[in-house]
C-alpha cells in the first residue's frame, strides 16, 4: 500500500520542506508499506485495549480517568540533535540550582525583588537553610519545541513535581510490543531510570546504612492526575506508595512509616504533592532539621514560576560563566509597563499564561481564540498583571499519528517534555528521548490534561 499523508504543516518532522521523507524515518516508512492497513489497525486497537488492561491513565477532574492515548509511530531524534538538548538540560538545572541556592542563601541580584517576592512559591522559611550538598532541584522536567534544523526551544521549567518520565517509559514499552517492526535496523539509546533514581536516593541520605535508605514516594491518592505513575515508580523502585496518614513525625524528629510490621523510620520522601503541611503536618521542618530528605527540596519551586523563566539565561552566565545552550521562548513581563503596553498592541500574536499555572490549566494560546476570549484576556492582564507572562507564538514542529480508520497519516503539533536528575555527587542524568506529547487536531496544547496523545521518542546512538 502507499501509506498518504494529508495535510502536513510548514514544519514537519516527517518529510523536509521538499516532501521527502527525512533519512532518518526511512525504517518506519517501510515497515509501514509492509505492514498494510488491516494489520496497522489492528496493531492500534490492540495498543488501546493494552493501555486500558495495565490501568494506563491520567485523572481529569471532576473525578475521570482518562487512558492515555497513544501513537506507535515513533519520534526519532538524531544524535547531534539530543547532543545539545541534553547539554543545555544540564547546564539549565545547574544554574537554577545554583540561583535557589542563592536566593535563599547570601542573596542573588539576578531576579528582580518584585517579581521574586510576588512569586506564590517564594518560601521565607527556607531562607538561611542549606540542604545537604547544597542540592535543591533533585529532578527536573523541561518543556521544548522544535523550530526546524535542530533548533530546540524552551517553552518552560517543571521543578516542583514534575511528572511524566513513566509516560515515556510506558510509551515505548507499549509500542515496542505492539510494533516491533518499527525498530528493526534502528541503534536506540538506552537509559536506566531505577539506578538512577535509586542512586539519587543514595546520595541524599549517605548515613542511611550498608542496606541504603528507607525511601517512600508520598502521593496525593488514588485521585490525583498522575497517581498511574505514582504506582508504576513504587514497583518499579521498590519504595512504599504513602499517602499523608501514613507518615507522622516522631518525638525524636525524624519521619516514620505505619506499616503492617510496625512503624519504620523513613530516611528519603520522594514527594508527589505541592502542600507537604497539608498531608504530613512537621515534615518540612523535618526537612529543615535534617532528618529527613526530600525528593524535591521544598523552596525550588521559586524557580517553576513562569515569569522568574524569564531570567534563566542570565543565571547560566552569572553562576555557571557560560552562554546559554538551549534559546528560550521570548517572554514578557507584564510587571513593566512598557512591556504590558506591547502585549495589548499584539495580544494577536501571543501566548498568555498563568505564572502559577501547570498542565495547560491557565494558557491561552490567542492566535487560536476568538474576539470574546481575546476581550476576556485582555481584562485579565489588565487588572492582574502579576499573575501572568505573555510569550511569543512559536511556529513549531509537527509529527503524524497514524489514522487507522482513514487509512492515512496526519499531522499534529508536537512538544517534548525531557527529565533529568541531579544527585547529591553533583552528577546530571538526563534521560535519552523525553516524552512527546502530541496535541488535538486543530489545536497547539499538547497536555495529557487538555486532551493530548503520547508518542514513542527515540534518540539514534
């Protein structure tokens, strides 16, 4: 069969502005035309049924799971491309850290006082306090779009609980089973996403014993949006899923587990949730105290705000004396005047977002809305102009999803969210591939959350 591919954007990662397909996709090509469209859709048909038999899901208020969808056709990455993303990953989560460390430290001059202190995630309490091997941001996620010839470009930073690395990893399991045809020929990276968060947990917690640290993962429950992954990373690391109500602090201080066998001091909290005091009231001042640590350090959240984005260049070259790898979207503050000036003369032309806002929630993509929306945000900006950035519309990448039904390949709007980890030896692991998360039809939002699919991404050794 000759697989058709319609409608494909300016700027696709399948074929190069000619029509040909790139090199590098050659192989799934192939398998594709051998594989004919009754197999191909039964392939799709039993990756979905496969996806809902392993509990394959993402929460969606009010009280919905979702299965994640998702496209065997697999994103590939050329190796000198995923060499400047993963340099830049690490070079970008250094310096951050770096700037927390200041911030709640001697002080830093890079990020204005304002915007700093009206910053929600700005914590008083850490000021003054260092963590062991002053490690702040233990696992971080990053948010970048492709702009064509391997011109990668951040979109945004993900460090309090950054989500998603089982996503990926699920992914690639589901469409290696069902579409081994795909990878025939092809020399894939690996990664090892247990050693490396198990040996983050060594790191933090070196007086733990020869048997190494009792580690847990604190969840949020059953109905939080990505509780899939919260139990996919306690099998697959080995560390009890605890909910508040199983944890408490002790006389003594230190964090302790109820468990079936008694109680069991904890030495590691890899933490899934925002509002620690909430679900385990002392365990920040745990944490504080030092007899406890914590996957991510509370205070780093300072630096997941969408307008202290803005200064993440000029902390690379104050703390680390380098240029910055990886552009970043151009941004906006609305803060100045000058630069709210401009953004109601080409409110057109951005996107608006929510400094506080994550999976989509508060992102308004304008070029894609209406009048009535554009009046709406306006007023926004206008009467809260601290609690929004204005970026630039980026005209980024597209990849296919395979069509079972029409028979045919059509073209969405892709993004690539990457992980990497930071141990306490100073060691930064950032995982080959990322996660490719693949917007609606019609729309440029790519989140889970907001309806999008998940692909497979490779990076070619």
């Amino acid at each position: 069969m000759v697989m058709r591919t319609v409608g494909e954007g300016r700027l696709s990662e399948w074929r190069d502005d000619h029509g040909r397909l790139h090199p590098h996709y050659a192989g799934v090509a192939s398998a594709l035309e051998q594989l004919g469209p009754e197999v191909l859709a039964e392939r799709w048909r039993q990756s979905r049924r496969q996806v809902a038999r392993d509990g394959f899901t993402f929460y969606l208020d009010p009280r919905e799971y979702r299965t994640t969808p998702i496209d065997m056709l697999p994103r590939v990455i050329p190796a000198e491309h995923w060499a400047q993303i993963s340099a830049g990953v690490a070079q970008r989560l250094r310096a951050i850290n770096r700037f927390v460390g200041a911030l709640y430290g001697d002080g830093q001059d890079v990020v204005p006082n304002d915007v700093v202190y009206s910053c929600d995630y700005f914590l008083p309490e850490a000021e003054g306090f260092r963590p062991p091997s002053d490690l702040w941001v233990h696992i971080y996620g990053i948010d970048l779009v492709h702009l064509g010839d391997g011109r990668y470009v951040i979109l945004e930073d993900n460090l309090r609980v950054p989500s998603g690395i089982t996503y990926q990893m699920k992914t690639l399991e589901i469409a290696a089973r069902q579409m081994p045809e795909f990878a025939e020929g092809y020399n894939v990276l690996p990664y090892d996403v247990r050693e490396t968060y198990l040996e983050l947990f060594r790191s933090v917690a070196p007086d733990a014993g020869p048997d190494g640290p009792v580690a847990v993962i604190l969840t949020d429950g059953k109905f939080g949006s990505a509780f899939f992954e919260h139990r996919y990373l306690s099998d697959l690391l080995g560390a009890p899923l605890v909910e508040g109500p199983d944890l408490y602090v002790g006389h003594d201080g230190r964090v302790y587990a109820r468990t079936v066998d008694g109680d069991r001091a904890v030495d590691v909290v890899y933490r899934r949730i925002q509002d620690l005091e909430i679900f385990v009231p002392g365990l920040r001042d745990a944490y504080f105290a030092g007899k406890v640590a914590l996957i991510n350090g509370v205070g780093a959240e300072v630096a997941d705000d969408k307008l202290v984005f803005l200064w993440v260049p000029e902390m690379i070259r104050r703390y680390l004396g380098e240029e910055p790898i990886l552009e970043q979207a151009p941004s906006h503050n609305l803060l100045d005047a000058e630069e709210r000036r401009y953004a109601h003369e080409n409110l057109e032309r951005l996107v608006i977002k929510s400094r506080r806002g994550y999976g989509g929630i508060g992102v308004y993509v304008m070029p894609d809305l209406g009048e009535e929306t554009h009046a709406q945000v306006r007023a926004l900006i206008l009467s809260k102009p601290d609690e929004f950035i204005a970026q630039e519309t980026l005209d980024f990448s597209t990849h296919v999803v395979y069509d079972e039904e029409g028979e045919q390949l059509e073209p969405r709007y892709v993004d690539l969210r990457v992980f990497a980890v930071q141990d306490g030896e100073g060691r930064v692991s950032v995982f080959p591939g990322g996660l490719t998360r693949v917007a609606r039809a019609g729309s440029r939002v790519t989140n889970n959350s907001s309806g999008g699919l998940c692909k497979p991404t490779w990076v070619l050794a």
